[in-house]
C-alpha cells in the first residue's frame, strides 16, 4: 500500500532492537597476520585443497579481508554456510 507523504511527523515505535547477549571483542588485523605466518608444512591440506603453506605465504594479502570478515560476521549475526559444522 502507498500513502502520500502529508509532511507529518513518523509516530514513534515502541518496538526496540534486542540487547546483544554478549559484547564480541574486535578483531585486529596483525594477530590474523601473525597467525597466518605461524602455519607450517606440517598441518594437513584445508576442505578446499589448498596447503598451509599458501596462506602462510600469502599472508599479508590475506590479513585484511578476513579481518574484516571476522568482524563482520558477529555483528550482522551471519555465519557463512561453509563455516558451519
């Protein structure tokens, strides 16, 4: 349904957004890098075939987008299908 915009004022909403149960810390870019780094030869091959070695190589490229996913995640309460167990 369309309504005509009169120029009156938006009544109030009594409805309010819930209180998160628990406040998710941020997550710095350097401690995802250093972790990164940290990988060695000797853990098994990710679901997606890729061995630790890349991400341990491509560290500083990958630093930064999954900073930014992990923050994302919790705040928009998404959890990517892939991540799920």
């Amino acid at each position: 349904m369309f309504v005509i915009d009169d120029g009156s004022l938006i009544p109030p909403c009594d409805k309010q957004l819930p209180v998160p149960v628990f406040h998710v810390p941020e997550i710095e870019e350097f401690p995802v890098y250093s972790v990164l780094r940290s990988l060695g030869n000797n853990l098994t091959v990710t679901p997606d075939g890729l061995p630790p070695v890349f991400f341990s190589n491509a560290a500083l490229g990958l630093a930064r987008p999954l900073q930014l996913i992990f923050n994302l995640s919790p705040r928009l309460s998404y959890v990517p299908i892939s991540w799920r167990m």
